[in-house]
C-alpha cells in the first residue's frame, strides 16, 4: 500500500547523506572533546576520524547485540544504563584504537553522550525521522512478500486509550489547544466526538476488562475483598490480573484475531503483548500457557537497540522529573488546595509513566502496524497517573496532555505508511473528579472511621490502606515495564521480578505490624477496603452478604454515622425484607421496588446511577456495606478515599464520562452505558470493516469476506 497524505519514505541516497554527515561531525565532535575534556586524548590527525568510524559500528552492530542481554538494565534506569553500557564500548575502543587516551569510565561516557547526542540533532536538522527508516525498511520486506499486508485486507484499528481524561476536560483542551491533533481529526470532518457513561467501579480494571473482555461483572473496585478466600483482589498484582481475566476471558476477546494489547491490565485474548499485567505470570512460568506471546523484551529492545531513543528517553525522563518538582514546589508556594504529597518515590514513577512506557508503547504500536496486526489496543496511562497528584486540568497535568496529543498525531501520520490501512480511535476508560482527599479533609481516613464506628480505637486516625493504596496510581504500569524488560534470566532479571512481586504484595491492607500478609481488620471481624471514590465494608465473621438487620443490630451506630457523615453520598445495604436499598442522609431508595421514601440519594449521581448500583448487587462478592462519596454538583467535586487530587472508582461528576472519538465512516455509536457496551460497540465496528469474528477455543475464526 502506497503512503498517503503527509507520509514520507526516506530514499536511499538521503539516507547515505545522514550517515556521511554524522561521521564527519562525529570526527569534528571527537576533535572538541580532544580539545575541552580533561582525560580524553587523541594526539594523530587519523584517530577521530577511525573512533567516529568504530562508534558508529557500536552503535549500529555491536549496541543492539549487547542490548539483546542487557536490556533490563536500561529500562531500569530509565535509558540511563544504555549510556554506561554505550561508555563501556566507547572505553573499549579507546583501547583497541594506538595512542588514544581515555583516562576514567566517567569520561567514556561523556564521549558516548555527546556522540548520541549529535547523531540525534543531526536527524532533526536535515529532517529525518527514524520511524521513517523504519518504514522503509519494513516496506522493503514487504516487497519481497515478507508482509502479508495488502489493499484485499479489511482496515486495521488502533484503539488509542488516554487513561482518565473525562470527556469534559477532553473538549475544554481541544478548544483550548491542548491538543492540536484531536482537534485537527474533528476539524476535517474525519472523525467524531461522543461520549459514554462508566459503570459503578469507574476505574481502569473494570472498564478495560468490560472493553476488552466484553465481562466486567464482579470487579467490584481498582481492589475488593472475596470474603470465601480472605483475600484482597488488586488489579495492579500480575497473579490476581491474570485471575481476573481468566475468570472473564472466553478466548474471544476484542484482540482474539491477530490483535496486540500494548500497556494494559488485561490481554483482550491477544497473541502480542508488552506491558501487560495479566500476561505477566507467563513470564516467571506461573499462570496460563498456551497463548503466543511476543519475544522476551518485545517493544523495549527495538526502542532502546538506537542510542538516540535511549538519550530521548533519559532526557525526557530528567525534564519530567525536574517538571514534577517544579509542580510540586510551586502548589506549595502557592497554597493550592486541594493537594497531596509528591515527593519520594513518585517523581522516578511519574517519569517512568510518563516518559519511557509512553515512548516504548508507541515504538511498539508502529512496529504493530508494520506487521499489519488486525486491531492495536494501548494504553496512555501518563494523564490518569499526573492527574492523581495535580489535578484534572492544572498545568502540569494539560502539558502530559500535550504530549500524548503528539504521539496521537505521529501514530495517525504512521498510519499512511504502513501496509494496510487503519483507523484510529481514541478513547478513555474514565474521567476523574476532583477534590479534597477525604482522610486530609476529615482528619481520618475512610478505614479508621468504619473502625471506629464499629467499636475499635484507632490510636492513628490516618492509619489505613490509604496510605498504600496511593502506590497503586504510579505503580501498576511502571511494575510491568520492569517485569517485562526483565523477562530474562540472570540476577538482575530474578531481582526486578521480586521488585514487582513485592509491589503486588504491598496493594493488600496490612497487618498491624505492617507486614503483609493477612487481610488487615480495622475491628474484630471487619474489613474495609477503599479504591477511589469507592468503599466497601465486610463482616468476616458471617457468610455470604451481610443483611441490613444484622448490621443495625451488632453495630448500631455504624450507618447512621455513616449517611450523616458529610463525606459519605450514599451507602448501598441488602435488607431481609426490602432487598437492596440505597440510604442517604435524606432518603432511601429500595432498588427492588425502585419506591423513594424522602429524597432519592441517587439524583445527584445522574440517571443511570439506580440501574448501575442494582447490577453491582447483584455480584457475589458485592460487599455487605458499599460506600461512595459525597458528590456536590455545585462545585463539581468529592472526596476520594485514596490521597488523590482528581480521583474516580465510583458515581458523582466527571469520572463517569468517559469519551470515544471515532472515524465518522463508522456506524453511530448511541447511547452507550457500562464498558460492556462499548465493547459491544468496537465488536461491531470491527465486524463492519469486515474483520472475522473470533471462535470459542476449539474453533477456528470464520474469515470476513473481504480476506
């Protein structure tokens, strides 16, 4: 297929310049390093121009080799061990190479650097683009028959997921001119913009295993108790992912047929996967087999195997960093409220979230398209992550925006050269809601209130699983970079594996030692489990749901307290007599009958909030007592009961409106409720482009007509 629009192919004899004139440069910069850096030498007139010659060879040859083993490294790091490894080369060269001086490892480095660094302005002056040399080759392959890709095939779809953004704040930065690309696809008419509604758990987990899966029941949160095994479920632990989805998984998920899933929690039954966490137990041995998978290290090795990415990285990483700090410093200065704390561990994660799984995802994603795959489902996680810590629409948080638009618009320009065409749709799996955390506003976290309403002293008022479940927000999709750039052997593959196991462990409520282990109570026999704006109590000591009796009359205070509390919008109870009910702190509202008695709880949670809570009843392992946050539409804000800014996880505002924008030629979406919907949805498009429709395991795919 011939690239189209804006594309281009590098040709042969520019590609020969670029080489020649990196060498010649590379001999000039080797000249002012003789000339500037103190430990380097290169006495003879011959020596630059041979050392520019063998770095240029390490770079191209021996680099992407040396890679093939070290690539945890440099993933660990951030790209930053590419360049001690590129130093080692360099060091070695100084030897093989008669009379050159190369004093210390540090200065090896420096030289390595600063000879990445030109290669990579040399291509941004004469306009070159490595994708685009990419390209070619790739349609080099093609045309000697090594890509099956061809016009006969039915358009391939790109489903672009910008993890959180609400589709309010997502108009306000197109008008805006956050983001020029979205709005130069709904400026030519090419594309259109609508929206749709969450389900009650309005989080990663339970929206993209309804997308993907097309089964979302019982995800009740990001975490949820199963009171049958004691055991806390967290979406950001490899083993619990990979249960989920084989408890939703029916072999014929969205990306069954030849489909890749790139940064995400759940496979969709696709055969290529980087960055995902249920995949993650194949890495280690554990979990299911029998599902192809792409080689140890798929995405990573093709970015990192070009010194020039590596330094892209390291210095978009360091710019993130100092930008998150700056952020940071700047709320404080400044008295923002709301606010939460940023420092520690945060600014690596947020840079690792932002900066080096964003870069590899899309080096994958183009390699993806090169090959032709079917249908691309990625995950932008940069904005959700930022906006945990900042805000919904502060300036650090709409500058990641920024950023994710551009990667948006080089995937749509990367869509003209490959060999089929493809459609891009972007899309989120939430919004977020802003507000003052609740455990800051109301001096005691959502845990030790239940504790304490259940007749435990809480000698720490902010004591809960809030503290660790703010790890979760930067933690899941950085984990899973580590875990799969090191899905090797060797030491430091066993010791970034235990690193993410670790983090696995510490998403579980604790023991009042600290360590993990068993569900931490916070009274004898009770359990509290926060995710977002989502809360759910359990009494251990009973089997199955818990009636609303029962509660009354062993903890009497309990649920008074809890719909009088101004942090609390409405708590859901299954009763003996009425079944499920809705209590506020006006009203009720009995779900069975759907009769009102005061004011209706559920009217500031918009009209779908009834149909959506009465589902999550329904699950087997729906909590005795489900609680959600006070929404105020007046301000448009709540609380969240993790240490959030912008937060989701349940109903109320902005984290249930999530957007699609999607090619006008495709059929009109409707209304679409519950991400089981929109997976509905994409299945249809998908059919309507002529894609086959996956069989159940045992059964081959019926092909389309159009293959």
């Amino acid at each position: 297929m011939a690239p189209t629009g804006g594309g281009r192919l590098v040709r042969g004899g520019r590609v020969v310049a670029r080489v020649l004139l990196v060498w010649l440069l590379a001999v000039g910069a080797l000249r002012l390093l003789d000339a500037w850096l103190t430990g380097f030498s290169m006495p003879e007139w011959w020596q630059p121009t041979v050392c520019a010659l063998l770095f240029g060879v390490l770079s191209a040859v021996v680099w992407p080799l040396v890679l093939r083993v070290a690539l945890p490294v440099a993933v660990f790091t951030l790209g930053i061990g590419s360049f001690l490894l590129l130093g080692a080369g360099v060091l070695a060269i100084s030897f093989a190479v008669p009379g050159v001086v190369i004093t210390d490892f540090g200065t090896a480095v420096v030289v390595a650097v600063a000879v990445a660094a030109l290669g990579s302005v040399v291509s941004s002056v004469v306009g070159l683009d490595e994708d685009e040399l990419f390209f070619r080759r790739t349609a080099r392959r093609g045309a000697r028959g090594d890509t099956s890709g061809d016009e006969t095939m039915p358009p391939g779809m790109l489903l672009l997921q910008v993890d959180g953004l609400g589709i309010d704040t997502l108009r306000r930065a197109v008008r805006d001119g956050d983001m020029p690309a979205l709005a130069r696809l709904l400026d030519d008419g090419s594309h259109l913009l609508a929206g749709w509604h969450t389900d009650w758990s309005s989080q990663t987990g339970a929206s993209v295993c309804g997308i993907l899966h097309g089964d979302n029941s019982d995800i009740l949160g990001f975490r949820w108790y199963e009171k049958d095994r004691d055991h806390v479920m967290a979406c950001s632990s490899p083993e619990d992912a990979a249960e989920i989805e084989r408890r939703h998984s029916d072999g014929c998920g969205l990306l069954a047929v030849d489909g890749a899933a790139r940064a995400s929690l759940f496979t969709g039954d696709a055969a290529h996967t980087s960055l995902t966490m249920s995949a993650l137990p194949l890495i280690s041995g554990a979990g299911r087999r029998g599902r192809g998978r792409d080689g140890v290290g798929a995405g990573y090795y093709g970015y990192f195997a070009n010194p020039a990415n590596a330094l892209r990285t390291v210095v978009g990483a360091v710019v993130d960093v100092a930008r998150e700090i700056s952020a940071a410093v700047r709320q404080r200065r400044a008295g923002v409220r709301p606010r939460v704390s940023r420092g520690g561990f945060y600014p690596l994660a947020r840079a690792g979230t932002t900066v080096i799984a964003r870069d590899v995802v899309v080096s994958a994603i183009i390699e993806d398209m090169m090959a032709g795959r079917a249908v691309v489902y990625a995950d932008f996680m940069g904005y959700d992550e930022v906006g945990h810590h900042s805000g919904v629409e502060r300036f650090d948080s709409l500058a990641v925006l920024r950023g994710i638009d551009r990667q948006i618009g080089r995937l749509h320009r990367a869509t003209q050269l490959a060999p089929r065409r493809y459609h891009i749709v972007a899309l989120s799996d939430h919004g977020q809601t802003q507000g003052w955390a609740f455990a800051d506003r109301f001096g005691e976290s959502i845990e030790a209130l239940v504790g304490r309403l259940c007749g435990e002293p809480q000698p720490d008022p902010r004591r809960g699983s809030h503290t660790g479940s703010a790890r979760t927000a930067e933690g899941w999709q950085v984990d899973a970079v580590l875990a799969e750039a090191s899905s090797g052997g060797g030491p430091i593959a066993r010791r970034l594996r235990a690193r993410v196991e670790r983090a696995g462990a510490a998403e579980r409520p604790r023991t009042p030692s600290g360590a993990p282990g068993a569900v931490a109570r916070v009274a004898a026999g009770v359990v509290v489990v926060g995710s977002g704006h989502l809360a759910m109590v359990s009494f251990t000591e009973h089997e199955g749901r818990v009636e609303l009796e029962t509660i009354e009359r062993e903890y009497p205070e309990l649920l008074p307290s809890l719909v009088d509390h101004p942090g609390v919008g409405f708590v859901l109870v299954r009763s003996a007599e009425f079944g499920p009910v809705v209590l506020g702190r006006d009203g009720l509202r009995r779900l069975a009958t759907d009769v009102v008695i005061g004011d209706d709880p559920l009217v500031p949670y918009g009209p779908h909030a009834a149909d959506l809570v009465r589902r999550v009843d329904t699950f087997p392992h729906c909590g005795d007592v489900m609680i959600n946050s006070r929404y105020d539409p007046a301000r448009d804000e709540a609380s969240p009961f993790e240490p959030h800014v912008g937060s989701h996880g349940g109903l109320g505002g902005a984290q249930t409106r999530g957007f699609l924008l999607h090619p006008a030629e495709l059929p009109p979406p409707g209304e679409i409720v519950g991400a089981e919907a929109l997976h509905r949805v994409l299945r249809g498009w998908l059919s309507h482009l002529g894609h086959p429709e996956p069989a159940s395991a045992g059964q081959k795919s019926v092909p389309a007509a159009a293959e």
